[in-house]
C-alpha cells in the first residue's frame, strides 16, 4: 500500500489543471484499501471515477489479493488525468481495471449489466464491493444504490460517500449547480439514500458510519443464513412459549 501511495503523490498534474486529484483524504482511500484485502473483497465496482485516484486504489488492493474484476464508470473519461494516466503511473496493468466511460451515466450502464446477468427472471450478483461516489444526488443515486444492491453478492459491502455533503459546500456551486433550488443545494442527498434507501433495505444490515460521518457502509446479508436462522428462531420461541404454558 505504501508503495502505491507514495506512487500516487509523486503524480505531477499538468500546469494550469484546475482539477484535484485526491477527491477523498488519503486516511479513507487507505481505510478503502486495507477493508478490500482484509475482506478479500475481489470483485468491485465504482460509481464515478473523477481522475482515478480511488480505482487505482481499489485495482491495487484488488492486485495484492491476488487480482479479480474491477470495474470504474464514469460520464467522461476526463482528459488529461484519468483512471488509465494515472493507473499506467502507478504501475497497474490496462487489463486490471476495465475503465467505462458512458455518457449517459452509471444507471444506463447497471441495467446492462443487470440485463447480462438475468436468467429466467433471476439475477446472479457478480461483485463483493461498490464505492459510490458518483452524482451526490438522490437523483440518480437512489435508483444507482437500487439496481447495484441487485448485483452485490450475499455478504459483499456497499461504501457510499459524502453523506455529510450538500451541493452548496462546493466553492464554485454557483457555476456548477447555480440553476438548482435550494431543497437541492441544501439537502445532504447521500444522506437520504443511506437513510432512506441502504439502511431500510430488507436485505442490508451492518450500518456504521466512518471518516467522521462520511462514509456509510452496509452489508448484504447473506439472505438463506438469515432466513433460515429467523425461522429456527421462531420455531425456539414457540416452543418455549408452549413450554411456559404447561
Ligand atoms: C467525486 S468524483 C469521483 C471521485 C473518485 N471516486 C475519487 O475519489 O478519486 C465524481 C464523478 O462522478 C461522475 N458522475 C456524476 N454523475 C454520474 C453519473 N450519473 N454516471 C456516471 N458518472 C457520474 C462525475 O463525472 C465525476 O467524475
């Protein structure tokens, strides 16, 4: 990891680029890493790229666990850095992380794969992790949690970032967002999709909060175990019901 970060910060970003390179602290791209190895997390998706600083953390820790899937979407592939600048930089093979630039977004690109991944009606999940930290809007990220929560496998992790961001604490909202009301700019929208839509999810436990309220993180439940067990508990609990009568 230290070599990958050292790598990363000795990146020499083109004069004038008005772009930031690191989008999440260092201290949580290093959480990132070290939760996929020591998780074996081998399968994972992003959900918004920027320049590529966090695929190539999770295609490096990816690599350390002996390699796997890892696939980054984005809108663009921003020019002048990007994921395959900065992956060829940080020595990660093209192949170790499939870089998808579509332009109408994540969600286009998750009913592909959701379509891909249907049989008869059911759908095989394919990744142990997805980091989004895409739009920041519950417009599109509630439907992004919705449709990616359909292709974690049962015990894979979900890490949504910025749920103690609003669109008006960027600098330049007004240039960016400047036609959006204020119930946009206002309200903390990843925090709505945590709230509202991972920690409601029937299938989703394990909530904990890092990075100082930043990060939300949930689990798949591994459904049949929970099931089976909800059921043997029910059977206990008559059981001792009808125990306690007699
Ligand atoms: C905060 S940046 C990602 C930062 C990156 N995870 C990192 O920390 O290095 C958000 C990215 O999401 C992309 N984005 C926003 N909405 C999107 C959508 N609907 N589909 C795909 N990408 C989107 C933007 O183009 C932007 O590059």
């Amino acid at each position: 990891m230290e070599k990958l970060f050292a790598s990363l910060n000795s990146f020499v970003t083109p004069d004038n680029w008005p772009g930031e390179l690191f989008l999440l602290p260092q201290d949580a791209m290093r959480y990132i890493y070290q939760f996929i190895v020591d998780n074996k997390l081998q399968s994972c998706i992003e959900l918004g790229t920027g320049f590529g600083a966090t695929s190539c953390v999770i295609g490096a820790a990816v690599r350390e666990l002996g390699g796997g899937q890892v696939i980054t979407i984005d809108k663009y592939l921003h020019p002048h850095v990007n994921a395959k600048v900065l992956m060829r930089h940080v020595g990660l093979s093209d192949d170790s992380i499939d870089v998808v630039a579509e332009i109408l977004g994540y969600n286009w690109y998750l009913a592909d794969l959701l379509q891909e991944q249907t049989h008869n009606g059911v759908c095989t999940p394919l990744f142990d992790f997805c980091l989004l930290d895409g739009a920041h809007e519950w417009e599109p990220d509630a439907l992004a949690f919705s449709l990616v929560a359909k292709l974690l496998k049962p015990g894979g992790w979900i890490a949504i970032d910025d749920i103690n961001f609003c669109l008006r604490m960027i600098p330049t909202w007004q240039k960016s967002h400047g036609n959006y009301t204020d119930r946009e700019l206002d309200t903390f929208q990843m925090r709505m999709v945590y709230e509202l839509g991972v920690q409601q999810h029937p299938d989703f436990g394990d909530f904990h909060l890092t990075h100082e309220g930043r990060i939300g993180w949930a689990r798949k439940k591994h459904i049949v175990a929970d099931r089976k067990t909800s059921v043997a508990e029910r059977i206990v609990t008559l059981f001792s019901r009808s125990h306690t009568k007699t």
